[in-house]
C-alpha cells in the first residue's frame, strides 16, 4: 500500500477527493480542511493499493495539484485494516508488477545527480578495483562492485529513454561519463603512487590472474551477463525490491574494467588497457539496453492490463 499526503486549494478539494474516491484500490480518506499554512489549502490523506498508485498520481498530476498544491507519497510496510486488505484485492493486477512511473523518475533523477559524493563513490570503488586486479583478488573485485554507483545513471538514461525525458537522459550520460572519466583519472595516479611505494607494478598485471582475467577478456558472456543484471537492476527498482540491487552490482564488471584499464594505462600495457574498455563498454551498452527494453515490455504489459479492465 502507499499512502499519499495531499495539498490542495479550497475550491479544488472536491475533485480530488472525488477522484481518489472513484480510483479502484483506494480507502482510509481524510480531509482536514483549511489545515495547510503553505501553500493555503485542506490536507487530504488517503491509502491506495500500489498497483492502483500510478493512475491516481496521474489524475492528480491532471487536476494540477503538483503545481498549485502538493502531492506526497510514501511506502507502508504494514498496514493493519481489512479496508485496506479490501482496497488491494479490488485494484487491478498484483502491486509487485506495478511500476510508479513518478517515482522510478524521482529515484533516477537523484541516483543520478552529477555531486561530490557520488564522484568519491565511483572513484573509491575504481581504486579498491585496482588493488583488486593487481593482487588478483576476487574479495576485493566484489567489493568494488559493491560500493561502485554507476547503476543509478545508467536506470536514469534508461528510463529516460522511455518517458522521452531528455533533461533526465542528459543528466544521467554526463554522471555516468565524468564519474568514470575522473575515478579512470584519479586511478592513473593512484597507480603511479603505489608504484612509487613498490606496491604495484607492471609485472603484477603480465602475471597469470585466474581470477581477475576475465576483466580484460572480453567474450559473449560479458554481454549475457550484463542484459541479465540489466534485467534484474530494472525489475529491482520498478517493484522496489532494492535488495536486489546488490547482486545486479556484484555480477557486472563496469568498475573493475574501468579499474583494470586506468592501471593498464599507467603502466603502457596498452593491450590490456584496450581489453578493459572494450568489456566496460559492452557491460554498459547491455544494461542500458535490457533496461530500456524491460521498461518497454513493463510500460506495455500494464497499459493493455489498465485497458482490458477499462473495456471490461
């Protein structure tokens, strides 16, 4: 269930309480008149079904309360109430298959902010990917995935894709680009200190790495693997089952591809340098396109479902 915390002018209040009571899947309304300071209007709160949440949204949105007033949503974790139990068999479809077109843009939009932190995210993970490849360790390989934030750019191009948002596109490729532009950047001198301090050296990267190899190695996997995470990231943040999340980061090589190649770079092995773009490149290339096209399938799905109920 999501709950929604409404701000409306007085002589809107009507509509929209008419609206959230026409919607299939809502219940537990309350109007408190004249309560909102700023903006001046009533307060209104009601509870909806998840799969119902983005078609009232939208009314909303059409009724102009995201301009002249206020429209807040929030996830219940639980909800005691055998109307709102009611409320979620009456609406349409499950709420796990639902996606909230509004929200996935929100969460994509801020994953996606171009800041300080998120540069020191993406360039700690490219540095612990570093010391990954020169020790061949997998620990630590996995570890760098983790912390790596790429995945927050690259669901807000893809979703930018298919609500033809391009401020939202834009924002989302100049993230993804200057973040591994500058963590490749600020790596190249992180090996070259590490150098200095014997602690990394070209030898370490000629050496056989069983375990890290496959960051340089590029093959069709690389690119099966990566639609796959596409897939799952996706379906992740549109059923918001983030936890998902974790293991779409740890079965992509974006941040130690990228790793691999700035130490490649710093040390003149150009072959394997090369090697490393070319599967940070096919791992990027495929999640964007699952992505995009799950989006599709998802937005498809749910509209020939909102119509077939709507003709029924």
């Amino acid at each position: 269930m999501l709950h929604l915390r409404l701000i409306t002018p007085a002589d809107r209040t009507d509509d929209v309480v008419r609206l959230v009571e026409q919607t299939v899947g809502t219940t537990h309304v309350a109007v408190v008149p004249g309560a909102a300071r700023n903006p001046r209007g009533d307060l209104v709160m009601c509870d909806v079904a998840r799969e119902a949440g983005d078609e009232l949204i939208g009314g909303l949105r059409e009724l102009g309360i995201d301009e002249c007033g206020s429209i807040a949503v929030e996830s219940i974790d639980l909800s005691l109430s055998r109307r709102a139990d009611h409320a979620k068999e009456k609406a349409p479809g499950e709420g796990a298959d639902a996606v909230l077109w509004e929200q996935l843009e929100g969460s994509t939009h801020e994953e996606s902010t171009l800041s300080v932190t998120y540069i020191a995210f993406m360039t700690l993970a490219t540095m612990i990917a570093a010391c990954g490849v020169v020790l061949d360790n997998a620990i630590l390989i996995v570890g760098a995935m983790a912390v790596g934030p790429e995945f927050g750019p690259l669901a807000g191009f893809s979703t930018a894709l298919v609500q033809r948002a391009p401020r939202l596109a834009w924002r989302s490729f100049l993230a993804l680009i200057t973040g591994f532009a500058v963590a490749m950047l600020i790596t190249v001198g992180f090996s070259h200190v590490m150098a200095w301090l014997d602690l990394f050296s070209a030898a370490s990267l000629d050496a056989p790495r069983p375990n890290t190899a496959f960051i340089y190695q590029p093959d069709a996997f690389s690119f099966v693997v990566a639609i796959l995470a596409g897939i799952a990231g996706t379906l992740s943040l549109t059923s918001a089952k983030s936890g998902a999340l974790v293991g779409v980061a740890i079965s992509v090589t974006t941040v130690p591809a990228a790793a691999n190649a700035a130490v490649a770079f710093s040390f003149q092995e150009y072959r394997q340098a090369w090697g490393s773009t070319e599967q940070l490149l096919l791992n990027l290339l495929g999640i964007v396109l699952a992505g995009t096209l799950t989006l599709i399938v998802q937005k498809t799905l749910w509209s020939r479902h909102r119509a077939k109920r709507a003709s029924a």
